[in-house]
C-alpha cells in the first residue's frame, strides 16, 4: 500500500465503516480539510482537546485501533504500507510491515 504525493491515511486492514458511505465522507472530509496534520489526526482519533473540536468535519465517526471505541481492526492479513512519518497517518496491524521514505 503506497501513498500518493500528499498527506495519506493508510489503513492495513478493515475499518467498522467499510460499508458506511455517510461515515467514509465525514472521516474524508475531516482528512482533506485544510487543517494540518496533528488536528486531523486529533479530530479523527477523537483526542482532540482544543475548542474547535466541536466543528471538527468527521461528526462522531473515529479512528481507533485499540480500546473499548476500537473502529480500526487487523486483518492479520501481511501487508506492506509505504510512509512518510510527516505527512502520512497509518495503522498497521500485527503482521504488517512499514516502510519509510
């Protein structure tokens, strides 16, 4: 999996909105704002603690690979996600394999 020139989310496995068309748009919206990289990852993970939380893009659809709110899951499926640590955010699973440059 490789992403392109510009900022990806790269998702080595299956999400709980895989076949919610509402929820893929809100989470697309919130990532190709205009917001930087830290405020999306924080809207989208749901950790944000800033004020303009609440007009965050993504409604109430989060990205979370761990945890009782989990959305993001391991298909234990050996996948190789090509990143760039400054403008890419990922989840990979157990057997999954970064590469950076």
């Amino acid at each position: 999996m490789r992403g392109k020139a510009d900022s990806d989310l790269l998702i080595g496995g299956s999400t709980a909105f895989d076949n919610d068309q509402t929820a893929l748009i809100a989470i697309m919206r919130e990532w190709t704002s205009g917001h930087d990289l830290a405020t999306r990852i924080a809207d989208l993970s749901g950790t944000a603690s800033r004020t303009s939380f609440n007009q965050r893009l993504n409604g109430n659809y989060f990205l979370r690979m761990s945890g009782p709110g989990a959305t993001v899951f391991d298909d234990y499926v050996r996948n190789v996600l090509y990143v760039r640590d400054s403008l890419d955010w990922w989840f990979a699973g157990e057997n999954d394999k970064l590469k950076h440059g």
